[in-house]
C-alpha cells in the first residue's frame, strides 16, 4: 500500500519505525537498570552496598538463559514477531512493578526483565534480510 501523495519509495521504510522505536525504549531501559538500579536499591531500598552488585547482576545472568530460551521458542515458532510481541509487553510490566515495596516482587521483576528484556529481544526485533 503506496501513499500516494509520498514521494517515490518514502513508503518503503515505514514498517521498520516500530522495531526501531522498540528497539531504542529497549536500550534506554537496559541502560537505566544498569545505571540506576544499583543506586536505587541502596538509597531507596535500604540494600547494603554489598548486596546492590549481585541483585543488579541478576538481570545480566537471567539474560543469558532468556536470549538462548526466547531464541530457541522464536526459532521453534517460526515466527518470531509473535514470541516478540509476548515478550516486550513482559518486559515493560517487569519495569514497572521494581518500584513496589516487596523484596520478592523486585527480585521476580528483575529475573522477569532479564528473561524478556532487551538482551533478549533485541535479536527478535533486529531487521533481517528474511523478514
């Protein structure tokens, strides 16, 4: 479908606007949990310096077994837009529930965001030449 008021070929790049905006939401919440997490978890947590590297660390280690996992369920599917459109609505509701005020709900938050996040998804989003 042309627009036909676009100059030619202005259409063409249109359905790549959405992965790319994921993509950026994707990197500037790593980018926050990796610089602010720590932060918050000692100031406003209560979470003795100590303890902030190895909690903000279970994100990283959870993204390991998540890319292998959501890859392998997105190679299986053999539609991995489907497996991506589950997962970055996983991964938003993750961030938002960090802020409530039990230990456990964080540390599942976490775990969840490193199993749906962006070093997880991001593979699934990324252009391919196949589509």
């Amino acid at each position: 479908m042309s627009n036909p008021e676009a100059p030619d070929g202005a259409d063409r790049h249109r359905p790549q606007i959405r992965p790319w905006a994921a993509l950026w939401s994707l990197v500037l919440g790593f980018f926050i949990i990796l610089t602010w997490l720590p932060f918050y978890l000692g100031r406003e947590r209560g979470f003795p310096a100590g303890d902030t590297g190895w909690i903000s660390s279970l994100v990283p280690w959870a993204a390991v077994v998540g890319g292998v996992a959501m890859s392998w369920l997105a190679d299986r599917s053999r539609n991995r837009k489907i497996v991506a459109a589950v997962m970055l609505p996983l991964c938003g509701i993750s961030l938002m529930v960090i802020p409530i005020e039990s230990t456990p709900v964080l540390f599942a938050a976490l775990l969840l965001y490193g199993l749906m996040g962006k070093l997880a998804l991001a593979p699934l989003l990324a252009p391919t030449p196949s589509g």
